[in-house]
C-alpha cells in the first residue's frame, strides 16, 4: 500500500498529458471543450484498447491512435446504452403487467398485502460479503410507503387516497406502477407457490430459476444504464443464469461457450424476451445498424462470438 500523490490536472495539461503519450490531436479547443463536458477519467477506459503494453502499466498509445478513435468508442458506448435502457423498458413493463394480471386475478386486489405468498431470502450484505436474511414482504410494504409519499403528483394515488381509506395502500394495478424494476424482480424471485412463479415465467417460455435469475441481471444492467455507467467492455457482476435450449423462441446455438459475464449474453437475453413482449420490436435491427455504424469497435470486448450473426436468434 502507498500514498495516493496525483495533483488535479487543468484541461490544458490534459491535453499535453494525453499528446505526451501518443494521441493525435488535431482540434484543440474542440478536445479542450469535450473534456470540460466529460471527465478524463471516464473517458480513459475507452483509450485501454488503444494502449497495447497496457498490461505493463506503459500509458503509451498506438502509433496514430487519434481522439476521434477514443471518442468514437464513447459515443457508441453511450447510443449502445440507450438502446439497451429502451429494450429493457418495454420488458420491466410487461413483467409488471404479468404480476398485476396474474397475481390479481389469483389473490384479489391487494395480494401484495398477503404476507403468506412471500417467502424470506437470503442475501449478501455488499459492505461485509455476509448473508443476511431479507423479509420481502416487509422490503415491499416500506418501498409502497416511501413512494406513496413522493407519488403525490400521480393522479392515480391522488384518486385512491382521496376516496378510500381502506385498505390504506391502493390496489396492485396502481401500486406496482410506482414500484422500482427491483421490487419486480424480488416478488418474482421470492413468491412462495411455484405455480405462482411458473405462471409468470412460462408465459415467456423460461424456467423459473432461469426467469428469476435473468429479471436479477437485466435489473443490474439496468442500473448501469440509468446512471450512464459503461457497458462495452464491462464484466457483469450479477452473472444471468445459462439457458441451454428453448423449443418455442429463437435462442443462441451454443450457449456453453458464451462468456456470460459478458454484454454480448445479456443482450441476447433481452432479444429472447422481446420475442414475447414486442415481436415486432426493432431492436435487432438497431442492434445491426449500430454496429455497421461503427466498424472499428472490436465487439470481442463484449463477449460477441465471431459468428454471431449467424445465429437465428440475429439473422435479419
């Protein structure tokens, strides 16, 4: 361990820094303003690619390596993020729509007030790595609190609690509408009835632990998209489970030789679900088009197999 003793650099020395180290850099002002609006930092994991002795901490880059090689990689990272955070909308509503359909018609109006259809579940506390126990029932019932108190702008909850006062929380058609991807997927995962979770989960042709575990990982990626945080070339932390075959819907040929921890594999998982929630989605052909607008981004960082368009899950 040592002491960290990196001064703060002006955009000018910068500039310099990143000129001292091979990159071509035609208009100034222009890098000089970009780099006012985006942070060195963010953009130095976009310049890794550029740097082939990387690996021996030589911050050099390859001979004609320009800044509109590293910035190019930015903004196709950026427009990747949008079009991944507007696949993964339209799958967040439709589970949320499957919930309130079934699960309403199943249990009545407040079923998400039944403690008894929940089960507990385990998991690790980030800070100290240890399990812990987490009530689901009551994590749901303090989430509808809290945004019963933030919602008051929303006609449907100014409705509700200006005309009843029993049961205090509204029905699940309203209540769910104000709850996070996250709560979703945590009803899904911690409904005690397997027919309740098989329900859900065949309707889009998945196992439930496969269901389950997928709903885990497109929420993560969701996150990462929310908060502009980088998707190429990233290693997921929440790895979605490997489903081997599908008998209804277009899938991967070989899905034990793709690195799941990889984009490429999430990405196919919304692909899988877009067949079901919008077949008529565009999503693959703005996938495809994306990447024929930018030929020089090796998607071998995301984890996309040579071949992959070959796949029937891709063929346009």
């Amino acid at each position: 361990m040592k002491n960290y003793t990196k001064e703060p650099l002006t955009i000018p020395e910068q500039i310099v820094l990143l000129e001292s180290r091979g990159l071509v850099i035609k208009e100034k002002s222009r890098v000089e303003r970009l780099l006012s609006n985006i942070s060195y930092y963010r953009l130095s994991a976009y310049m890794l690619p550029f740097k082939p002795d990387k690996h021996k901490n030589d911050e050099c880059f390859s001979k004609g390596t320009t800044w509109e090689d590293v910035y190019d990689l930015y903004v196709f990272d950026r427009k990747l993020r949008l079009l991944i955070f507007d696949a993964i909308e339209r799958i967040e509503i439709s589970i949320r729509a499957q919930l309130i359909n079934q699960l309403s018609l199943k249990y009545g109006s407040h079923w998400y007030d039944n403690p008894f259809i929940f089960t507990e579940q385990q998991k690790k506390d980030w800070k100290t790595g240890k399990s812990k126990t987490i009530s689901v029932y009551n994590d749901i019932q303090q989430h509808i609190k809290d945004q019963l108190e933030q919602s008051k702008s929303e006609m449907f909850i100014v409705h509700y609690k200006n005309n009843y006062n029993n049961p205090p929380n509204p029905p699940a058609w309203m209540a769910l509408e104000i709850m996070y991807f996250n709560q979703l997927s945590m009803i899904c995962e911690s409904l005690k009835h397997k027919n309740d979770r098989t329900g859900i989960s065949y309707f889009y042709n998945l196992p439930d632990g496969v269901f389950c575990s997928w709903l885990h990982s497109i929420n993560y990626v969701r996150n990462l998209c929310a908060h502009h945080a980088r998707l190429w070339n990233r290693g997921m932390s929440i790895v979605p489970a490997k489903l081997g075959f599908s008998k209804k819907l277009k899938w991967i040929s070989n899905p034990e030789t793709v690195q799941r921890s990889k984009l490429y594999y999430i990405i196919c998982v919304i692909e899988y679900f877009l067949q079901t929630v919008n077949p008529t989605s565009h999503f693959k052909k703005r996938l495809h088009d994306l990447l024929n607008d930018y030929p020089n981004v090796d998607c071998r960082y995301m984890g996309f197999p040579n071949d992959w368009k070959i796949e029937d899950l891709w063929k346009m």
